[in-house]
C-alpha cells in the first residue's frame, strides 16, 4: 500500500537508534508529519515555448526598464560592480547577467529545527507547510473579529505545534498589535523558541530586527550550528512593480550574510500591481524574483533563497484582491514551471481565500488554491492554514479546518502503490461478482492505512450528526481548536537556553526604550 | 486575451444568421455557456508501465473471474456468438475481447439539445457539466430536510436553466417521492422538456420506462432526428462488483438500440464493492467498464457510449462513504487515462461531498472533486453542483454554490493567452518601477475580461459586507436562488408539441393505472 509521510515517520521515530527514541519521547510531545516529499508528477500548464517566451520578457525588462534598489548605495555599487547599467536608483541588467548570477544558489536545502525530527528539505520534490503571516485582526467564534494580540499569537504558535499536518511554526502569524512595533519581533521569536520545536521565520521588519533574530538563534542552536546552517526562512517582499527597499533589502543583506534562507517574493494583486493579464505578470514575476536572488547571491554566493510568487487577481468591480480564481492558480502553475528552470525552490500557494468568514466561500478559494499548489510543484507554502479575508485576518477555526485538510496533500502527494497486495487480485478472486468487500482478507489487512481520514469533518449518519447537535464545520472546528490548546504542552527546552534568550529580549527591549 | 467560453458562445450567438438570432431571442431566455473544450494538457498522476499492469489485470478478471449478467438470457446469448465462455450467468471473457469489441464504440459524439445553441460535445477535450443526480431528500435553508416532491424537481431544473455554468439539465435532480414510481419518469421528462431547453437525461429504472424516454423524444424532436442523433444521455449503474442486473441492462439494451448514449458506470464505495485500494480498484472499475461499453457495442456497434467511474472512498470507523479524498482523486485521474487509452468518452467527478450542509466542508470536498474532474480529463460531469450529504440529498443552495464555480473551470480550462496583448509589455514600459497598473492603458483595454468573477461570492470591504448584514455563502446563496426563481421565464416550445408531450404522458400513466 501507499505509505503516507506521518506513518514513515512515525515509524522513523519509533525505529530509531537510542536518540531518535529519546528525542521521539522527550522532545515529540506530539505527532508532527515529515515535510512531503512529492512522488507524483507536476502539472505543466504551460509549453516550454510558452516559458521561453516569457523568460526572453523578463530579460526584456530587466536589460530595457530595469529595477529599483531604493535608498541603498551600498546595493549600487554591488550591482555596478557585477556588471549592471546603474543610473540613479535604477539598475539595468544585460541579458543573463541575473540568471548567471542566481546560479549559485542552491537547488536545495535543509532548514533545521531545533528538534531535529522537525527539520525540513526545501526544494527539489520537497512540499513544507507553514501557517498564515501577516494578519493585524484575529477572528474566533466566542470573540468575532478583533485587534491581534501577543496572547493570540501564542495561541496560534500552540496550534501549530499541535498540528500534525503542519511542517514549520511561522513567522508573524499574526501581528501583536499590542506590543510597539519595534520589540513585537523579541516576543514572536520567544514565541516561536519557546513554545514550539518546528522550524519558524525571522523578522524582516528592519535589518536591526533580523540581526535580533540571527543573534536569538545563536543562543538557541549555538554559534557555529547558525554559521553552518540554515535555521530561519524569512519572506522578503518585492515592492512590486520592479520596486526593492532598504528596508527588505537590508534584512536579506542580514540573513544572506548570516547563510540563512531567504524568500524573495514578488507581492501582486494583479491588474495593480503588475499588468491585469497571467502572461504579463509571470513576466515581471520572474524579472523580480531573478533580480532579488541574483541580489542574494552579490551579498553571499551560496546564499540559500526560493524563488516566492505570491499573485491574488483583481476584482475591477470592487478593487478587492481575489483568491482561489483561475488566473491566480494559472500564475501559480507558470512561475512553478518558471523556478524549476532556474533550479531554485519555489514558494507559492496556501490557504488563500477573501471570505469575512470560514464558510463555503473561504474553503472553495482555499481548496483551489492547496490543489493548485500540490500539482504547481510548491516547495514552501506559506499561509497554509488560518488565512481568511484576503490576509486580514487570522482565524482560528480557519487554522484547524485548513491544517486538516492538509493531511491529504500528504496522502496525495505519497502517490499511488503497485505492488502485489495494491494490485489485490487475491481480494478481487475472493470475493468474486455480487460479493462484497468489507470482510474480506485483504480488507481485514489494509483497511486501517487504505484511506485518509479526515480528523476533523463529519462523517457521521444524518441521525446521529442531528442529535449531536448538528454542527456545522466552523463548529466542529471551534471544539477542536479549544480541546488542542487545553491538551497542548511545550515541547522541553534546555533551562539554560531558555533563560538567556529570555535574557536577550529583555536586555534588547531595554535598549530599544533608551533609544525610542 | 484568453476568451472564455460563454462570451463565444453568446457572440456566435449574435452574430450568427437570421435564424440563430431568433433563436437566441427567442429560446435563449438565458445566457449560458458553451460546453468546455479544454486547451490545457491533462494531468497523468499514472506512468504508462502502471496503466499496462492495471489493463493487464483487469484482463485476467474478466478472463479468470468473469463478470455476471443476470436474469438475462438474451445478454448471455450475445456474449456466447461474440466469443465468451458462458457458464450460467456467469461470463468470462478472453483476454482481449471487451477490449476489441468496445472499438466500435464512438469517440465522441454530440448529444442534442432542442435548442441547438446548447447541444453538447461529449469526448475528446470536451467536459460538459449536468447536476446532481438520485437524491430522495431535498434541503433549503427555509425548509430544512425534506423528502423530495415534484415540485422541488421543477425547481432544480428551473434553477439549472437559469445557471449561465451548466450545460445540461441532468436526469433525476431529486427523486420526485410523492409521484408513484411507476410513472415519476413521465413527469421528470415533462419538467426537463418544457422547462428547460438544455440537453437531459433518459429514465433507466425499467426497459419500459426507458422506452417512454424514447417514445417522448421522439415527439420533442421527430421520429427521423432521434433515429439518426443522441438526444439523451442515461446513467446505466454496474452493481459492483462485476455484475450487470438486467434492469440497468434491459434499460441500456433499449437505448443502444435507439442509438441514444448511455454512460456505463461502475457504482463503487471503495473498501465494499471493491478492494480497499486504489490499483485495486482501478482493475475493477477498468473491468467493469470494458465488459459493459462491449455489451453495448454488442447490441448495437457504433451506439455512443461514456465509460463512468464513480468511486467513493469510505471511512472505516462509520462505514460512510467519504468525498473529496486524496484516494478519490487518484481513482479519477487513473480512470480518466484508462478512458482515454481505450478512445472513448469519460464521466466521472462532481461537486461530491459528504456534507451534511453546504458548509465549508462541503465546499472543501467539492472543490478538491472539481479541481480533480478538470485536471483528470473528465467528459462528462454528472452531479456538478447540487449534490449533499453523500448524495441523498440535493441542496438549493449548494446547487447556486456550486453552479457559480463551474465559471472558474471555464476560464482555467481556456488556458493562457501569449498573444502581444497577453505579454502586456507595453504596460511594464509605461509603468515602470513603484508605479501602478490600475490607469494605464493596457488594463483599460484589457480589465473587463482578465479576471474571472464570481457572481455569488462576497468581495466587498469589510465595513460594508459587516453593514449589510454580515451574510455567509448559504445566505448568499439563499438570496440567489431566490431571485433566479422568481425571474425564470420558460423556453418557448411549439403549443402543438407541448401538447403531445402531454397527451404521451397522460396516456401513459391511464395505462399503468390499468396495470397495476
């Protein structure tokens, strides 16, 4: 039979040497899926005509309009020196230059955990599952839709650990808009540290922020271990169109310099932010992914980066970025296609959707655009649950409902098996025409690990699903978000560690008062 | 641009010759959407090694196994001339017979409608899309759920006329409980023949009832049209496994003769009518499938025919069948290739779900089916919106929900647009780096058929959406249906055959009165 990624790692947790089985005890508090590792094929929307053309344009417009590194001097002169026509803030690439350039980051790599059995492959056939960023509002059934705290955040960091299905904790899962802006980042890492054992993104608000972030994972996975590897993916916006800030630009300078791992991630609502048609825009997406890896590349060769491509549609009538519609999957598909031909991973997708609410209309859009993500060939996936109303807002039962559904890009991604007992001839002899299969032996010896399961949604009689309440799935959802934050426990961690990073962001928050 | 499907058809249909333009004033009441032809490539989940072993296998079941046609000695007749090795009701087919026999089925043939604007193409890259079929129980929100009536019948058709997305009016929409068996079918043709002037579905529960089907086409329209044209398009159920009642059958035997399509569909719970495993049940489905599009051609070579899957997982714990699954996915897209590798159409898909309401776990699963019907070739989809609860119930509100979807597989199936215009690299020029698209030229030109829109989801601001009374996708879609309701106007239909449709059925139904 097919053997889903959770149950090969599970096995791998239990089967392993002394270490493994302490650090499955001790460590796992929880049962968390290996990262998926894709054995079915990608879907190729687009020709390889098509792709030619459309990186003949992006060349195009890298050589002929160029880009902007804005209030960067320090980025000119990078660029100048690497071979760039550099007037002004605006950098003009001869064709190839930035191609050539992105060649040395890697095809692949390993962002660790500080528990181990959490580490995740990103790139190649690799798919990682992270949760929403971003969101200034929470919303929940008992509290409707409110201001995010640092109390929220946490929340959601525990139901992330809780998470089977999910692979990484995040990054600003959602904006504790009760803490000033410039300390926020102490208490989300803290969070991040503390609370969970998977692996998280750093902060990229100011260079000063991501230094904070490098500094706090010395403590956490030691100095040389950071020096080595990669152990924060942080997201890098691209000011699109063609727009890069010192802001952004200075915390990937940080993480580059410091070996950790970038996504460079063009940000477009289409028809705004780029031209309103799929082929223009995979135009500028891939000129502004190929200028900011290429960029990561100037700071430090061998920088690890994906290549991000995060596109809504527009709806004209309204001006509302739009999710889960066909031109944004038709996006998604093509700059898949784009960054494989480049080599690099490839960050997209999520559980994207613009409902006010997690009804039909947020899981419609949000299961579009998982489907299109699993077949588009995403190695990391941001907003892979708790996304809703257009990015606004982090929802609870959102998280719950969508970290779920996860659980079958699992199962689907595993492929499909052949071998003898898949085959189940013996079954089809046994039983015969008219018969049927519930007891039979085959049945009896697969049935357990046949079919994904759903952990969440009803399946129940109509009889018994109406005396139980009839509960819709926003409420099933509720009930199981609030019994994983009662059983929820943090995953140990050394006293020592604890300690100086708490040490860290209270020495950083002082500082930072002085200075404010 | 990429242009959509509906806007050709309703230009054709503006711009084609005096008759077709008084066809489109006077029968097209409603804009609706040409049949899909896909200019996407189809997603092969399986390599061709794994579709010979399944074919090979499948071989061996009709060879070692057989299949059984029951209470049918003039079918065991048949099978004896063609070759097979009969022993009671039980025939087993040399390697390489069905195969051979089912050649001469068509590859693609057009089932007409009475208006000749909504005839459909069903094979090759085509994908039409028909509402649910079989539910006893209808449910709204303002009456709950309900044993299906009449009424409720007329309704659904009525709403699928109105629906732009749908190109067929289906078959039994729900069951129409309060109307004796034995003549519901005469008053289910009557609804889809006066109310509708889309493309339906015949009556398979008794030879005689499929013989009314004929008879009442034939009347609709002529005697010479239907000999020689597919005017309907009936669901013939394989009881898996391996078994061919001769209901089903004699049903299939009356079409095949009038040359009318017929869908041969094995009707699987996976787990209970076939091996709890995906090959497993592919091998089944693809017997199934062969030896019943061969009895077809057996009755009459050349009658079109559309090999079906239907295929639910189950959940082990309840015994429920189970929708939207990654396990139901990969059954659809191996089907699909196995269809496609024997030359003739494929029906499988739909807006499945088990859900008991349209809620965000029936949009879920819905979408997760949808999304896999498209991308798996599918030719034919029955149950594309409507379907609730596992099919045993068809839902108002799912039916707008759903419906409203089906846009989005138009505009991915058009594909991407290359053209000057879809390059929009005049729009990068003029707008260059930090500025934005929304005035140039180009998105004037261009933003009123780039991006798909529902017309049912909520893409409004926050504070507007919140001030109107915070609706969700059911009440939006409650409000919806309510107002297609009230605004349908039936097709025109000639008085005089109006009038024979009648007189058919009341005959009819005197005689079975008798009958009985």
């Amino acid at each position: 039979m097919a053997e889903t990624e959770p149950s090969r790692s599970a096995r791998r947790a239990r089967s392993g040497g002394g270490a493994a089985r302490r650090a499955a005890r001790s460590a796992t508090g929880v049962e968390t899926a290996r990262f998926i590792t894709r054995n079915i094929p990608d879907f190729d929307l687009f020709s390889s005509e098509a792709l030619e053309l459309i990186e003949h344009n992006a060349e195009t417009v890298l050589e002929e309009i160029g880009v902007v590194f804005s209030e960067n001097p320090a980025a000119l002169t990078r660029w100048r020196e690497a071979g760039a026509d550099v007037r002004g803030e605006r950098v003009r690439l001869p064709r190839g230059l930035a191609r050539k350039l992105c060649a040395t980051a890697p095809a692949s790599f390993i962002q660790h955990a500080r528990n181990p059995e959490r580490s995740v492959g990103i790139g190649g056939r690799s798919l990682v599952l992270a949760p929403v960023y971003g969101p200034p509002f929470v919303r929940d059934s008992a509290g409707g839709r409110r201001y995010a705290t640092m109390e929220d955040f946490r929340k959601f960091v525990r139901l992330g650990y809780m998470s089977k299905w999910l692979h990484h904790s995040g990054g600003t899962v959602c904006e504790p808009t009760d803490i000033p802006v410039n300390k926020r980042h102490l208490d989300m890492l803290m969070a991040h540290m503390t609370l969970s054992d998977k692996p998280f993104m750093g902060a990229v608000t100011e260079p000063s922020r991501a230094r904070d972030s490098v500094a706090m994972c010395e403590i956490l996975f030691g100095r040389d271990f950071v020096a080595g590897n990669a152990v924060m993916t942080s997201l890098i916006n691209i000011n699109s169109p063609l727009t890069f800030d010192s802001t952004m630009m200075g915390a990937l300078e940080v993480y580059a310099r410091a070996n950790q791992a970038c996504i460079v991630s063009p940000f477009i609502v289409g028809g705004a932010m780029a031209p309103v048609s799929v082929t223009g825009t995979l135009t500028q997406v891939l000129a502004e992914a190929l200028a900011g890896i290429a960029y990561s590349q100037l700071v430090r060769p061998g920088a690890p980066v994906i290549f991000g491509a995060f596109v809504s549609s527009i709806d004209m009538n309204s001006g509302a970025p739009t999710f889960g519609t066909p031109e944004a999957s038709q996006i998604l598909y093509g700059a898949g296609q784009l960054a494989r031909r480049l080599r690099v991973p490839f960050r997209s997708g999520g559980g994207l959707c613009g409902s006010k609410l997690p009804d039909a209309q947020a899981a419609y859009e949000t299961a579009n655009t998982l489907n299109a993500a699993l077949m588009g060939g995403v190695n990391f996936m941001l907003h892979a649950c708790g996304w809703l109303e257009g990015g606004l807002v982090a929802s609870i039962e959102k998280f719950v409902m969508d970290a779920d559904q996860l659980g079958a890009l699992h199962k689907m991604a595993a492929g499909v098996a052949l071998d003898e007992a898949a085959q189940a001839m013996d079954a089809l002899r046994e039983v015969g025409p008219g018969g049927h299969f519930l007891g039979c032996a085959h049945t009896q010896a697969h049935f357990r690990e046949a079919y994904w399961r759903s952990d969440l949604l009803d399946y129940k009689a109509f009889e018994t699903w109406d005396e139980e309440g009839a509960r819709d799935t926003m409420v099933l959802a509720r009930d199981r978000a609030a019994k994983m934050l009662a059983q929820y426990q943090p995953p140990p961690l050394d006293a020592a560690i604890h300690e100086s990073l708490n040490d860290y962001a209270t020495r950083r928050k002082a500082e930072l008062d002085v200075s404010a």
